[in-house]
C-alpha cells in the first residue's frame, strides 16, 4: 500500500524463486509466477528507478524474454548514481551477454541496437571513479563488437571500434585485429605499425609465440 521498493524486491525473489513445488514456500503454477515476478520486477523499477537493485531484476528478465536490447537504457540510469565497480561490472558483463546472444541468433541488426544504446553506459564505465577496474571493461566491449563487424565483412564499421578498443586498452589481440582490418583495407603502412606494436607488447610479457606470429 506503501508502494516500497523493498516489499517490491522483497515479492520479486518470492515469485522468481517459485517452481511448481512448495519447498519454497509458495506453490504456483510456473507461467502464473514467470508472470508475477515480472509485474514485480516492473512495479519495484517504477518505484526506484535509478536504483541498481530496479534495474537489475527488469534487465535480467527483458534479456530472458529476448528483449535485452532495451535494459542498456534501464541500467543507465541506475549507473549514473553508482559509484560501485561491482554495479558497472554487471551492466558491461550484462550488456556483451546481450550482444553474445544476438550474435548467437544470427541478428546482426539486434546486436548493432544493443551496442548502440549502451553508448552511454560504457562511458559511465570508464568514469575515474572506478579506477580502471571495470571488468569486463568499456574497451573489451568495443573489441567484441569489432570483431563481429569484421567477422560479417564489414571492414567499415569495425574499424571505429577497433580502434576505439586500442585507445583504451592496447591489447595484442586488438591490435592484430585491427592490423588485419588495415590489411584488408590495403592500408598496409598502417597494419605494419600495428604489428609493430603488437611485437614491444608480447616482448615485455615474454609471449615468443605471439611475437613469431606477428612477425
């Protein structure tokens, strides 16, 4: 009557805990508490929601239900008042098992939506607040969606993101994807000075095998 976030949580574990038996202390037909649990999750979002435990039950259920593009939206909000690395680290890991599942399907469009609307949560991400501890972070993100870009053939697209990927973490894997990209697009001066780099960074982790590849 009071309509408080907490008795909202509170009724959404009771009803996402329900399975058809009574060893957890409520018995329901599976469908009836699928629903319930969503109305639940949908009433405590609508009663907080710029709090991460809102956002959190309504992302997990929009994803289960295929609908995960949308919860980059939802979390944003939620992560705009958080200062926890947890928090962020949930949302990335949320939002690339969004991507992952789209890829899954084939729906390169979904996958694109997804990346697209997260925009703004993966720059919350790299906020100085959380001191680089994001895991997985805002550059593993943008190398994953390079990857599938290149993977469909379109050089143009995941060149951006590549790129964007080094900006922020320099990684041996992403500079040989983007040396690959830059390859293809016969830029080779540039490909070469990927490489380059790729083979200073496998010298300082002893990595032989990585630097006889690049070479």
């Amino acid at each position: 009557t009071e309509n408080d976030p907490e008795a909202w949580a509170e009724l959404f574990r009771l009803f996402e805990s329900a399975d058809g038996s009574d060893e957890s202390g409520i018995s329901l037909d599976p469908d009836l508490a699928r629903a319930a649990s969503w109305g639940a999750a949908l009433e405590l979002y609508r009663a907080e929601p710029n709090s991460f435990r809102a956002a959190m039950p309504l992302s997990s259920l929009l994803l289960a239900h295929g609908m995960g593009e949308v919860a980059p939206l939802i979390l944003e909000k939620a992560l705009e008042q958080s200062d926890q690395t947890r928090e962020a680290s949930w949302a990335l890991r949320f939002v690339l098992e969004s991507i992952r599942q789209d890829e899954a399907l084939g729906d390169l469009p979904a996958a694109r939506r997804t990346f697209t609307h997260a925009q703004n949560l993966l720059r919350l991400s790299e906020r100085a607040v959380y001191g680089g501890r994001v895991t997985p972070s805002s550059a593993r993100l943008h190398f994953h969606m390079g990857m599938i870009e290149a993977g469909a053939g379109d050089l143009g697209r995941a060149k951006p993101q590549v790129e964007r990927a080094v900006q922020l973490e320099p990684t041996a894997d992403a500079l040989r994807l983007l040396a690959s990209i830059d390859r293809q697009r016969k830029d080779f001066k540039a490909a070469l000075a990927s490489l380059d780099r790729v083979v200073e960074i496998t010298k300082g982790t002893g990595d032989a095998a990585s630097q006889a590849e690049s070479q």
